[in-house]
C-alpha cells in the first residue's frame, strides 16, 4: 500500500496573489478614510463603479483559481525533483520561508500605514512636501 504524503509547503503564485489583492484593499480602504479632495473623489469612483464589482470579484477567484492549479503542478514538480535530488530540499526550503515572508506584507503593509502619519509629523521636511502636496491637490 503506497503512502501518500501531503504537502507542507506554501502554494507560492497562490499566495502572492492573495497578499497582492490584500494590500490593494487595503490601499483602497485607507484611500477611501482620506478627508480631502483625494477622497471624495475616491468614494465617487467607488459609487460610480459599484455595479462592477461583482464581475471584478469573480474574475479574481477565477485567477486565483487558475494560480492554485498552477501551484499544484510546481509543487509536484518540486517533490520530483526532491526524490532524485534531496539536497535540492534546501532551496525549497528558502522559496518556501520567502512564500511565508510574502504572506505576512499585507499586516506589514497595513501596520505601515498606519504609522506613516506619525512619521510624516517627526520629519519636518516631510510634513512640508505633505502639506504642499494636500494644497496642490485641493486647487
């Protein structure tokens, strides 16, 4: 009877793809919180274009459908080559730590969004290009 073994490691096209969309939702939350010129015209475009996100939401499962089935083949490919080479099970190794890197920038991303105005309000230099930049887009 053949053992069959399960893969422990991360699907790496699937999940840069998730933290992509992720770190795009969070851009578009903080973009929508922005007082200002720049936000109201975000919230506009979102009311204007809220009849499409039914499309755009199932045309994003159907890619990430589309990468996880490629996942499935390098993660196959990638136990093949472990079986004739099992040195080579070092360098999955580290693609797998980076896939696991890659899956935590989204809270990373976030958390930095969070804390740049605090730093924006530390560096004098740039809390003047930030300002200019607020009445430039305000005209």
């Amino acid at each position: 009877m053949a053992e069959t073994t399960v893969s422990t490691r991360c699907r790496p096209l699937h999940t840069c793809g998730v933290s992509f969309l992720a770190i795009l939702a969070t851009i578009h939350t903080k973009t929508m919180e922005i007082n200002g010129s720049m936000g109201s015209l975000a919230r506009r475009a979102g009311k204007v274009c809220g009849f499409a996100n039914p499309v755009i939401y199932a045309v994003l499962h159907h890619w990430l459908a589309i990468l996880s089935f490629a996942d499935d083949h390098i993660l196959a490919t990638e136990r093949v080559i472990e079986n004739h080479f099992p040195s080579s099970a070092y360098v999955f190794d580290k693609v797998d730590g980076a896939v696991q890197a890659v899956g935590t920038l989204p809270a990373r991303f976030e958390d930095a969004m969070d804390r740049f105005p605090s730093v924006v309000h530390q560096v004098p230099f740039l809390e003047r290009m930030v300002s200019h930049a607020i009445k430039w887009l305000n005209f």
